[in-house]
C-alpha cells in the first residue's frame, strides 16, 4: 500500500501582513510499497502548530491536486504553491487577538481517496516537513481620518450669503472608515467645536486604508443679518469656518483627536 507523507513545507517570504499572496514550496513522498492514485493537498492556517480541519478554527487557505503516481519510496520534487491570507479584521483575527506568530500547514489526502498503511502520518509530523510558523502583522486596522486641505471660496463673505466650501478628507489607517458625515460651523475665533455655529453636513462613503476623497465641495450660508450669531461676536470681522470629520463618531479610529483644529487651510479657514 502507499503511504503518503511530507518531506518539506516552506513559506516564502516572510513576515506576511493580513491580506497578502504569499509562495510556499513543499515536497511529499511515499513510504509504502505501491504506488498512489490521485489525491488533494489542502493547506490551512491555524493559531498554534496542531493543523486540524475538523476544529473549526483552522482556516482553509487552499488546495492543490497531485495527479502524477508516486512509486514506492518516491518523492515529487518541490511543487510551488500561491495562497491568500484573510483581509485585515476577518474574524479568524480577531478571535487569534490580532498580531503574531501563526502556523501554515498542509494535509496530505484529506479526502481520504488514498488507502494507506499509515493515515495518521498525513499531517502534523513536524516543522519545515509539513508545516511552518510565520509572523503576521497588520491583521486588526483601524482607520484614521485627517483634513489636508479646506479653503472658504470668495472672500470677504457677508452676513446670509451662500457660499462654496472647498475640502479634502485622507485616510492615514489600515482599514476602511465606513459611511461617516462631516460637519461645519462657524466661529467667533479661530477654534472649531460644537459650541460653534452650525452651518451644515455632508454624508460621505467609505473611504479605503491609505485613500484620499479628493477636492469636495459643499455649499453653506451664512447667518443673516442682526442675528444673535453676531451680535454676540460684535458684528463686522474675522471669523473661522472649520470642519469637524466624523461628527457622529461612527468610525473607530486610531487617533479620535486630529478631526478637527489641525490648522489654517487644513480645516479651518
């Protein structure tokens, strides 16, 4: 009968990050005394260095299928694999806590179409034969939006005019933001919050890890003549018009302190 195992398991370049392709190369031989049929390699990413298909915590990454016969102590050669890791925040990370060393395996004949004199030799013999650890990073992101231009178009404004507000919103994070709204108020000195007159939102789409929504443009109006806005700034001056990102707070973000008050034609005007 034959018996299949593994002789070599090897990730190519490492460190790999959430998401990525990455290489591997591994090597099966026979043991037995006859030759095999065609059988399936499957090979599964897992937390510690036990690979098991059946835990439900293992994940399924890919599979080739060996279709050449393997003689009695034979071996194939290095065959030359690609797979892909879960994308940034996939749950398997999330329950593993993120960042760290992971194992990469393989199962030789998972599906049984291989009699054997030895089934249990099919997995988990030992590192570099049929699996190898690996360092992952940048498997929980977060996002993280930042201002980088806003301009008040036309000026001097005066009170009740409509006017053009230029601005631009850049993901610095690692994931995606989600839906979030922009918010924009008027204010008697050049720092921006709530307490601050409101003059409109806009509702953007979600913006990818590392993208930038390019030069939007919204329009908002000034409070009208003798309104109490200006009477209790003294009237005629300089004011600010500012933006606050994600004014619902709806997206987690690594640094909730740089939506708003980061400077002169950044976010404020």
């Amino acid at each position: 009968m034959p018996d299949l195992f593994g002789q070599d398991f090897d990730v190519l370049n490492e460190p790999l990050v959430a998401g990525s392709t990455f290489d591997i190369e591994y090597e099966l031989g026979n043991f037995g005394t006859a030759a095999n049929g065609p059988f399936r390699v499957s090979f599964y990413l897992s937390k510690n260095n036990t690979i098991d298909p059946n835990s439900g915590f293992d994940i399924l990454l890919g599979f080739d299928t060996i279709t050449g016969r393997l003689g009695s102590n034979s071996s194939t050669g290095t065959f030359t694999t690609s797979l892909t890791l879960p994308g940034i925040n996939a749950p398997f990370w999330q329950t593993n806590l993120g960042d760290g060393t992971y194992h990469i395996g393989m199962v030789i004949d998972p599906l049984n179409q291989v009699a054997e004199s030895n089934e249990l030799n099919n997995r988990n013999t030992g590192f570099l034969l049929d699996w190898d650890d690996v360092v992952i990073n940048n498997t929980l992101g977060v996002a993280d939006l930042v201002a980088t231009s806003a301009n008040v178009i036309l000026e001097p404004q005066t009170a009740g005019s409509t006017f053009a507000f230029e601005f631009d919103i850049s993901n610095l994070g690692n994931a995606a933001t989600g839906n979030y709204d922009v918010s924009f108020y008027l204010s008697g000195n050049d720092f921006i919050s709530t307490n601050d007159r409101f003059l409109g939102s806009v509702s953007l789409s979600s913006l990818a890890a590392g993208a930038a929504t390019g030069t939007l443009t919204t329009q908002l109006t000034m409070p009208g003549i003798n309104d109490a806005f200006w009477l209790a700034n003294g009237g005629n001056g300089d004011y600010t018009v500012g933006m606050i990102i994600d004014s619902g707070n709806s997206v987690a973000e690594s640094n909730e302190f740089n939506n708003s008050n980061q400077g002169q034609l950044v976010d404020v005007d």
